[in-house]
C-alpha cells in the first residue's frame, strides 16, 4: 500500500471520529442542561475514571492506559465546557506546573486565573470568583506545601480531586547552535535538579552565565526575547512563548513527581470505590499520655490504611499545640470511616473523599 493511500485511509478515519465526536458532544449537551435542571455538578472526576477504567480494560489495540487518559482527559475537558464554561484559578504564572496540572484536568479551552499566591486561589473560590482551584500540595523530593495545609484548616473549601504530573524540565532557546547561547535563565530551584545537565554542557561557564528569575516562565518568555539565551523551563512555558524545545527531560531525578489538589467549594464526590479520604484531626489535650497513638490505634482496629500524616502548630496560646492533616484510604460514608468520624464529631474536620492517583 502507498503513503498516499494510507493518508487516505487515515482521512477517513478521522472523518468518522469527527462525526462520532460530535454526536457524543449533542449527549453532552442534554447532559449539561438536565444538569441546570437539577443543579447537580458538572465536574465528576469519579465517572470521568470510570470512563477511562472501562476504556483501558476493553482496548486490544496500540493504545495503552496512559493515551487513552491523555485523549479522553481532553475529551471530557471539551464536553465540561460545552455543559457548563468554568473558570479556573490556579497558582501562577502561566506556564508553571500548576498550570500544567490544571490544564491536564480542564483542558485548554477553560477559562483559567493565575493568581500570585495560593491563598488568592482559595480567595477567589471561596467568593465565586472562580469554580474550582488548583494548587500544589506536596513534592516527592522537596516534600508537603505548608501553605496549603494551613488555607485547608483555615477555610471551609474541600478537595475535589487530586493530580499528580512528573516534573520534566526542558532546554528552550531560539538559538541556532548551543556556542552562540549567552546566558541561560531558570529558577534556582530548577537549575538545581537539572545540574547533571548544566554541568555536561556549560560547566566551562561562569557563574554569571546562569541567570537566576523568579520563575521558570520568566525564564521562556526572556528566552523568547532574547534570541541568544536559553530557558530551562517546563514543557508548557515553552509552548505559551513559542521557544523552540532543544533538550526535553533534563531534570537529573526521573522520580521526581507533584501532587496538587484541586479545590472546590460545597463539593461532594460520589463514591468511586478506589478513594482516598482527607482530613483534620484536633485531638482533645487531656494531659494524658498516648492521646495521640490511641486514636492511630482506632484506624488498625477499623482496618483503615494510613497512608498519611502531617502536624501543624496550632497556633493558639502560648503552649505547644498541634493538629493533624491525615489522608487514609476509603470513602468517607463507609462504615468503618465513619465508625470514626462519629466518634471523633468534635476532633475531625472533613477536608474531601475524592479518587485515588497513586
């Protein structure tokens, strides 16, 4: 069979997926307005893995797990934004992880808000000011995002739903050979987890030659001004400056992952049976050793899996208080959950029970 051919076959195709897109797109649509009807919520991550779990189970072919993720993630972002058009806050600046993690949820269509700090993302979902929220929680490597622990016991938002995206940095210049680069801007945290890299191709540099900003965006969008310089930068910041990628996945650690929450306000997750469950625990201070481990103890006895668990100062007083943020696994209306919660009524506060990534 010729190239031509095999083109031709491949046009047909995708004028047959364009129909049945667009057929499931009119579904959509009358999904969306029996929605209105009921106010129920547009976002279900829960029947949104449901989809993909079914897809991945039934293909026979090429397509894998994660390309099937990829297409339908886009797929359902499409269909949100015909339901209903959302607005999107996350932590900024456009082209930041965040971003990238938000994008991997909501799509590109979404209407999203990059905000200056974390709390201007709870801010502006708490007031309305956007639907859902996306910040970061924790590093695998640099660890948990105090921040947002804190804005989590501090509001009455819930997690919607959790995301976990691999840190990939890239080389981005407009240069046409790496002799004619003069300088190479990066945060200091991002030249520091790509310093294998740094060091095989530049280490005759000096010091100056690495030009530290305030993130790795700034860091595209002055490399996409400056023809003679290069970004170390995210996938997505060299796609919004339009900087030509040179080197993809420069980061020394491939292990190295975030994890975001997304946040909503008067959000409740349908039950997905492969959930994890948030919480703040206040623990009452009676003065008696072991306060602590015995309510650890009530977990095991339920047969609950920790999987876990961060102090923070309570900051009330002048003694050392500290609550709990802790995540196990299960739903949050399952019995031995709420043999717990029931308990504890007064000590726990429910952050969310949303699908588990990992």
């Amino acid at each position: 069979m010729t190239l031509e051919e095999l083109r031709q076959q491949i046009d047909e195709l995708d004028n047959q997926m364009l129909d049945i897109l667009n057929k499931r797109m009119e579904v959509v649509k009358h999904v969306g307005e029996l929605k209105k009807t009921t106010q129920t919520v547009i976002y279900r991550p829960e029947r949104e893995k449901q989809i993909i779990d079914r897809l991945a189970a039934m293909s026979q072919g090429l397509l894998n797990r994660p390309a099937i993720e990829a297409i339908y993630l886009e797929i359902f972002a499409v269909s949100r934004n015909l339901e209903l058009p959302e607005r999107i806050a996350y932590l900024g600046p456009e082209g930041s992880f965040t971003h990238q993690a938000a994008e991997s949820r909501f799509g590109a269509m979404s209407d999203y808000l990059a905000l200056p700090s974390i709390r201007s993302v709870f801010e502006s979902v708490d007031t309305g000011r956007a639907r859902f929220g996306v910040v970061p929680i924790e590093n695998n490597l640099e660890g948990i995002v105090k921040e947002t622990i804190d804005l989590l016991n501090e509001t009455d938002l819930k997690i919607v739903s959790e995301v976990i995206i691999p840190v990939h940095f890239t080389f981005a210049t407009k240069a046409e050979k790496l002799s004619d680069i003069k300088k190479i801007y990066s945060k200091d945290i991002a030249f520091g987890q790509c310093e294998n890299f740094l060091h095989e191709y530049f280490s005759s540099k000096e010091e100056d030659f690495f030009a530290q900003v305030d993130s790795t965006s700034k860091a595209a969008k002055l490399a996409s001004q400056q023809p003679d310089t290069a970004a170390v930068c995210s996938h997505i910041a060299a796609k919004l400056f339009d900087v030509p990628i040179l080197f993809e996945n420069i980061q020394d650690s491939s292990q190295n992952r975030t994890r975001f929450f997304i946040i909503g306000k008067d959000f409740v997750n349908q039950r997905s049976g492969n959930d994890k469950t948030t919480i703040i625990a206040k623990l009452p201070e009676d003065g008696k050793p072991g306060t602590l481990v015995r309510f650890l103890q009530e977990f095991e006895s339920q047969g609950i899996n920790l999987v876990k668990i961060e102090s923070r100062p309570a900051k009330e007083g002048d003694s050392f208080h500290f609550w709990f943020l802790m995540e196990f696994d299960g739903y949050f209306l399952d019995e031995n959950v709420q043999n717990i919660m029931q308990k504890h009524v007064s000590d726990i506060k429910w952050l969310g029970s949303y699908v588990k990534m990992m």
